[in-house]
C-alpha cells in the first residue's frame, strides 16, 4: 500500500488489525467477496483511497542481495475526521 503527504509517499505493509481497520472487515471475509462477486471485490478494496488516516509506523532496514533498504509496516492506523484528527 502506499501512503502520501505533504513531504512525499512511501510504500508500507500491513497484516491483521490494520488491514481490518482499513478496509472494514476481516481478511477471511475480504476474501470470500472475492470468490463470490470479484467487481464489488475491486470497489470494496478502493473505499481507502483518498481518505485521511493517522497512521503509527515501524521502520526497519532490511538487506536484500546485499542492498540494504528501509522497509515500513503499519502499527496501528485510525481513520481522521473533525473530532479526532490531534488525539492520539
């Protein structure tokens, strides 16, 4: 997944409670969408797009055939609005 600011874009990977908070549903059920009905599949794994997130980040270096590269994943990820976009 990327996520874009002000400063630039990164790209990230998330597992479990993160990917249920951004798309609105477990894994397991994501996935029998996508069995079921691939079109609302596609719409569905779209809903994030565009939307304001406060996003709590790890960052780690990784060697791959000996280069070495940064690498984040998302902690925890909450969706922002008017009423919680400063608390934490």
């Amino acid at each position: 997944m990327r996520l874009s600011d002000d400063t630039g874009s990164i790209y990230v990977t998330y597992v479990g409670d993160a990917g249920d908070k951004i798309f609105g549903e477990e894994c397991s059920e994501l996935e029998s969408l996508k069995q079921r009905d691939e079109n609302a599949f596609r719409r569905k794994i779209k809903t994030p797009y565009y939307k304001e997130y406060r996003v709590k980040l790890k960052a780690y270096s990784d060697v791959y055939e000996g280069e070495s590269r940064i690498k984040y994943m998302i902690q925890n990820i909450f969706p922002l609005n008017a009423g919680n976009q400063y608390s934490y």
